[in-house]
C-alpha cells in the first residue's frame, strides 16, 4: 500500500479538507422546501440532512441562516437539519441577499475559513447572492448541487451557471464526503463516513 505517512497540509491544500472548510446553510425551512420544482422533496431533504452530517463529523465550522422566523412570516429550519446540528444557533434575517445581514457575514468570517461549501434554498436567489458576494470578496465558494433546487429548471440551471461563470465550483454531497475522508487509513472518521455514505448509496 502507498498511503502516505503524513497527509498534506490540511491548512494549504487546494483541495477541501476538515481544517479548511466551512458549511453554510440558507433558508431550508418549510416554504422553501414545499416550492422546489427541480428535484424530489425527500431526496433534497435527504441530501442536505447527509451533508450537514458529514460536517459535524468532521467538525467543520457550520454557519446557519433563516429568513423572517423573528417577524413571523416564515416557519423555523427543518427539523432534519437542526437534529443534525445540535448546538449551531441559526442566525435570522430580514434581508434576501444573507450576505447583506451583518451577523451573517461576520458569522461566516469567523469561521476562519476561505473555502465555503453552500447550499441555500432557493438556488437561483438565496444561494446565488450570497455566493457571488462571497466569491468578490476572494472566498472559495463551492456549490453543492444536489442538495440545493429551485422554482424551476431554468432558473436552477441559471443560478449554478452564474455561480460558475463566477468563479464558483460545483459538487456534490457525496464528492464532498470522500474529499474530506480522502483516506481510509484515517480510523477515527470512517464509520461514521460509512454510516453515513453507504446508507445513502445502499451498500
């Protein structure tokens, strides 16, 4: 086997890693969800549960955002999320564009981290705002697009494209799980990789 002894600078590397990497997550609350038209409810709710999973087992830093919950125009995160995220506070907001909430970007900046794995519902507005504000202020945004949808096909695809013409990345959960594990001899992460991975793709 040709594992190397020591991994590479988790700090430095281009690629995502445990220590280099924050999760932010916008707006999965009940009206958004019940409005997706691009993918199946269920797996969307599936996905971006698994995902903010795979954050809490790799300890990534996890920024969490609602819209109108304090004016009472909007119900609270879903609850699949938040029972995945014991203890991460979500930070309301009256504004559509998170990034022009103060406590949202300061929260995001907190995190230390340059590389940003978002996923926000609905792509074409909540995820493609923040992204393209992120990205102008030199973070890496990386787009999750099986674990975002939006009001239609065209503006899904329309968002994730202006995203990318942007200079953002697009991944998947999945991809994004194996990039953090990256390799099997890291024991103390691997069942709950599998666990995690493996029910999801029915091995």
């Amino acid at each position: 086997m040709t594992s190397p002894a020591t991994i590479r600078d988790p700090l430095a590397d281009h690629m995502l890693t445990p220590q280099n990497a924050a999760l932010v997550i916008i707006d999965f609350q009940p009206v958004q969800v019940g409005s997706i038209a691009t993918m199946n409810k269920r797996l969307l709710i599936e996905n971006v549960t698994a995902l903010a999973r795979t954050a809490r087992l790799y300890d990534l830093p996890v920024v969490l955002s609602t819209v109108n919950v304090a004016t009472g125009r909007n119900a609270p995160t879903i609850h699949q999320i938040t029972d995945a995220l014991p203890g991460v506070v979500p930070i309301d907001r009256t504004s559509i564009n998170a990034w022009e909430d103060e406590d949202f970007a300061t929260a995001v900046k907190a995190t230390g981290r340059k590389k940003l794995i978002m996923v926000a519902l609905w792509t074409e507005v909540c995820l493609v705002f923040p992204a393209l504000d992120a990205l102008r202020e030199g973070f890496e945004v990386y787009a999750v697009v099986d674990a975002v949808g939006g009001t239609s096909e065209a503006a899904h695809r329309a968002g994730l494209d202006r995203i990318v013409q942007a200079g953002g990345v697009p991944v998947s959960w999945i991809q994004l799980a194996c990039e953090l594990q990256r390799d099997w001899n890291r024991d103390a992460t691997v069942p709950g990789f599998a666990e995690i991975v493996f029910a999801e793709v029915g091995h």
